[in-house]
C-alpha cells in the first residue's frame, strides 16, 4: 500500500494506518509489520521509514539482499496491545 506524493503531509497515510491497525486489532492480531527499503539508501524511502517511526514502528531488522543488494529491505514492527 502507498500513497501518491501529491497527498503526502494531507493525513492519508495516517488514516490508511489507523484503519489497518484498526482491522488487525479487531481481528485478534498482537503485532503487525512494514517493509521498505533501509534509511540512508534513497531520500524517497528515508522519508517514508520516518514516517513508519513517527507513527511508533521499531526497527527490527534489515534483510540485505531480499529484494536485491541496491534494495535492502528494512522491516519494522508495532506491538498491538
């Protein structure tokens, strides 16, 4: 799931998240998780991990070559309850 850049910073991923996390929780879930690519390797994807951290995911580790080695992929976790 993503947002288009022209509804960046408008409060849509926030309320995309709010509904997932929503659902999870409704559905008995304890965690969920994000994929995207590891900070420092493009500014798109930075801006999208300090999204992922402001709305309170941790890191939880990177798989260097998941995707491929220009794509690393960092994954983070959020504890449900």
């Amino acid at each position: 799931m993503g947002v288009l850049k022209e509804y960046h910073r408008h409060g849509v991923g926030r309320g995309l998240f709010e509904a997932a996390k929503a659902s999870a929780l409704k559905s008995g879930y304890s965690f969920i998780q994000v994929k995207t690519v590891q900070m420092g390797k493009y500014e798109e994807y930075d801006r999208t991990n300090q999204f992922y951290i402001s709305m309170g995911f941790k890191e939880f580790e990177v798989f260097p070559t998941l995707w491929d080695e220009w794509n690393p992929c960092q994954i983070y976790v959020m504890a449900l309850r």
